[in-house]
C-alpha cells in the first residue's frame, strides 16, 4: 500500500520540483532582463543629450541694422549745411579723392580728421544730390526753406549724429554678446558636455572624455561623470568581448583594448535619429532636469548609492553587469556635491545662464534700438517739418521784417502816462469830485448855522451870525454847553438825538476829506 503511494506520489513531486525550477528560471531571467532594460533606458536617456550634438541656440529677436537710416540722415545732414562746406565735395570722387586734396598743402586738424571722413562725406553729397537725376533724392525730400529753419535742422541732425554714433556702437556690442558671442559659448559648453571639459568642437579625447583603463571600476566607478559620452560607454560597454547590456543584438565595444572613439561612433548609432527642430532655453532646461531626474537611486550594503546603468551591486563590466557610478559626487554635508556637481550636468546648467544672459543682452538691446528709433524720428520730423522762429525768417541780408520793427520800437503811452508826464493831473474826474466835496460842506455849514438858530431860540435869544471854519478840525467852534431843552413834545426831542449823529459823523467826514486833499 505504502510502495503503491509511494509510486503515486512519485510523480507529483516530480511535477511539482519542475514547476519550482521553472519559477526560479523565470526569476533569474526577469531579474537579467530587468538589469538590461535599465541600461537601456539610460542608453537612450544619454541619447537624449547627444541629439543636441552641434546644434545651433535659437537666438532672441532684436531690431535688425540701422545703417539706411542713419545714411538718410547723413544726406539730411549734407543738404541742410552751410553752402561753402557744401562745395569741398562737389567734385568727381573718382578724381577729387581726400589723397589728391592733402597733396595740395591741407593743414592739421583737416588732414586727420578729414581723412577719415571726407569719402563719406562725398558720398553722402552723391547720393543725397547727383544720383539718380533729375529724380535725386533731394528732389523727393527737399530740405527745410528759409535760412533759419535750415540752420535749425541742421544743427539738431548733426548732434543727432554724434549721439546716434555713441548709442549704435553700445547697440553693436549689446548684440554681439548674443550673436555670436552667446551662441558660440552655448555650443562650446554643450560640446564639454558632451566630450569632456576642454573639448570644444565635438570631439571624444582620452582624459577628457573618459578615463581609459584596462580596470572597468576604475574608469567607471571611480572616474565617472566626466562627459556623456563617456558614461555612455561604461552603460552600454563590457569589460570584454561584445556586450548585450542596452540592446538584445550584440554591441561591438568593451574596454579591454583602447578604441573607445570608435566605440562611442557605435554606440551613437543605436540613438534616435530624430532631434528637436532648435535648441531653446526651454528645451534645454527640459533636457538637463530630465537627466537629473533619471539618475537611479539604490542601496548597496548599508550605503545609498546614485548611478546610472543596469547593475549596481555587481558594477564590475562582466557580462551585463554595467553602471556607471556617481555616488561620490552626493557627498553628504559638501558644498559641492549632489547632482549638479556632476562635470556634465555643470556644463549644461552653465548652457542654461549663459542663454539666460542672451535673452537679458536681447532686452538690453530692444531698449536701445527704442532710443535710437526715436531720435531717428525726432530728426526726420525736423528735417521735414516747416519751422517758424520767433521772427519773421529773411533770405537776404538788410532786410528787416514787419515783425521785427514791431518789437523793436519802444512801447506807446497811455493818455494817463501822457498827462502825468505834462504835469496835468492824471484823474480826468478830479474837479468833478472836488466840486462835490464843496456841495458837501456847504450843506453841512447850512445844516450847522440852521440847528445853532434853533438853540438861540429856545433859549430866547436873538439869532446872530457864527463863523464857522472848516479848514481845520482845531478851528471848529464847539457848540456851547447848554441845559437840555425841556420839550414839549416827546417826537421831537427823538428827532433831534437821531440828526445829531448823524450830522457829527458827516462833518468828520468832510474834515477827513479835506485833509487828504
């Protein structure tokens, strides 16, 4: 019975220790798989990088040359000046040259600073007056009339001139700092990147780009993160023989023997072929965050360890057991460590500012180039604006306009002026007014002698004459002191307190009048 199950179960064992074996095979082969697609993702991960291989940054847009503008105003310039300057580049300028002219005894400051000038000038005097007759361009941009307007826009031209001459050299230079100042430095850097600090030209050099050595895990654990392509080499790269690591067909490069420029030629044709339409400071920035970002994290023992490839614990370069290890560049508590101290990656985050300074020289530059078209608008404006001074202008010499004889005779007087300076009083209303303060104080002596006459008979006297003289408050005679009256009637007695203040205060009022007159 017992030999029976035996026999039974025989077979069962056998089925089961044969499922067991296929589950550990297909274990071990997820396990190499996986360590081969993770060196392939960093193989195309690096890829990434060397698409932007030689690839021209896309500059910022800023105003183009103002050289025709500034030749317009250069003829503006020569057609509104002085006649007699005029005539020195009348002359043929195949013949009238400046050489011909100095031979012929021109003294300092003529001969140096003339010599640079004069061939301009002269073709500033062809193209603004001989070119193109009888339709020239003066004809079409006829200069100011009249002397002073002329004299006027040309003075305000040529010190546009010279301060378009200091703004357009600053213009100059803002612009080659971004082309091709800053596009030469992004392509250098890029190309360090690549290849290895020093390498400008996209060129792979031992020492640069990698370190070779017949020891993998000294070239790439040790001396990893010099450049792309050289971390390149240790993902994908055996110690031997062919490797497999980033792709299932075989990849004819190892580091036994030194032939690792060919190598990287190899292993760039396993990239994508396909690259971004123009390198731009977001592309670049997209492109250094997602190296960064794709840096594997792992533990080896009781350490963390950062690399990039499919093998870390066995990182020696046999048979898909390839990294590259960046582990000593996260040195913790270091001033200088973590992801950015990576050769490379400093190389492209040094990319990233120097575009950055492009875009600022470019905003630098499209504020200067708003200054300088506004003075090239100002003086055209002036070249073609009719300009009237403060006096009538006049073409010939001696001849004085309407204008200026108006401002130039004294002011007319005034009829008051007139009178006081004849010695007759300036107020044509005087005497009227001193007839009516005589009025005035005729009333009030009647007014005065009348109430005296009232009091004498009240008191029984006779009525008698009083002098009175108003020509000084000291000469008035102060009315006696006399007991009240005792009035009959209350009405009366009313009337008399409300005449009296009235009449005081009109006799003051006459001896102020007097007095200022």
């Amino acid at each position: 019975m017992r030999s029976e199950l035996r026999q039974t179960l025989k077979p069962n064992v056998a089925k089961r220790g044969l499922a067991i074996l296929t589950v550990v095979a297909a274990t071990t082969l997820r396990a190499e798989a996986a360590f081969k697609a993770d060196a392939a993702a960093d193989m195309y991960l690096l890829c990434t990088a060397l698409a932007i291989e030689k690839m021209d940054p896309a500059t910022p847009q800023i105003e183009d040359s103002f050289d025709a503008d500034v030749s317009e105003l250069r003829r503006m310039n020569m057609t509104t000046a002085d006649e007699n300057w005029r005539s020195h580049f009348k002359g043929d300028p195949k013949t009238d040259t400046w050489q011909a002219r100095s031979k012929a005894g021109a003294k300092e400051p003529f001969i140096s600073h003339w010599a640079q000038s004069f061939a301009k000038w002269q073709t500033d005097y062809q193209t603004a007056e001989v070119e193109n007759k009888p339709k020239s361009w003066i004809t079409s941009n006829p200069p100011p009339q009249g002397a002073y307007a002329k004299k006027l826009a040309h003075k305000l031209i040529n010190e546009t001139l010279n301060e378009l001459t200091t703004k357009l050299a600053s213009y100059g230079e803002t612009k080659q700092k971004i082309v091709p100042g800053g596009v030469n430095k992004v392509k250098e850097l890029i190309s360090e990147a690549l290849y290895g600090s020093g390498q400008l030209t996209f060129q792979p050099k031992q020492g640069a780009t990698y370190t070779y050595s017949s020891t993998y895990a000294n070239a790439c654990g040790v001396n990893g993160g010099k450049s792309i392509a050289g971390d390149l080499l240790c993902v994908c790269c055996q110690a031997s023989a062919t490797s497999q690591a980033c792709d299932n067909t075989q990849i004819n490069c190892n580091w036994a023997t030194n032939t690792m420029d060919s190598h990287i030629a190899t292993l760039k044709t396993k990239c994508p072929a396909k690259k971004p339409t123009k390198l731009t400071l977001g592309t670049l920035m997209q492109l250094t965050a997602h190296l960064k970002a794709g840096i594997r994290k792992g533990e080896k023992g009781t350490a963390i360890k950062f690399y990039l490839g499919g093998n870390l614990a066995n990182c020696d370069g046999a048979t898909d057991q390839t990294c590259v290890d960046y582990s000593a560049r996260y040195a913790a508590g270091a001033s200088n460590s973590g992801a950015d101290s990576i050769p490379w990656i400093a190389k492209l985050n040094e990319a990233i500012t120097t575009m950055e300074e492009m875009e600022q020289d470019a905003q630098k530059a499209r504020e200067e180039a708003k200054e300088i078209r506004m003075l090239i608008a100002a003086t055209k404006r002036a070249y073609r604006t009719a300009i009237e001074p403060a006096v009538k202008q006049s073409n010939g010499p001696g001849k004085s306009s309407e204008t200026e004889k108006k401002f130039s005779s004294p002011p007319k007087q005034t009829k008051r002026a007139k009178r006081k300076e004849q010695g007759i009083n300036a107020n044509p209303h005087a005497k009227r007014s001193n007839k009516k303060v005589e009025r005035s104080a005729n009333w009030i002596k009647m007014r005065l002698k009348r109430k005296q006459q009232n009091k004498q008979e009240q008191e029984g006297q006779a009525p008698g004459k009083i002098a009175v003289n108003l020509t000084h408050k000291r000469n008035v005679r102060k009315p006696m002191k006399a007991k009240p009256p005792k009035f009959a009637d209350g009405r009366k007695k009313i009337a008399t307190n409300l005449i009296n203040p009235v009449i005081n205060a009109a006799l003051s009022l006459f001896l102020s009048i007097r007095n200022l007159l």
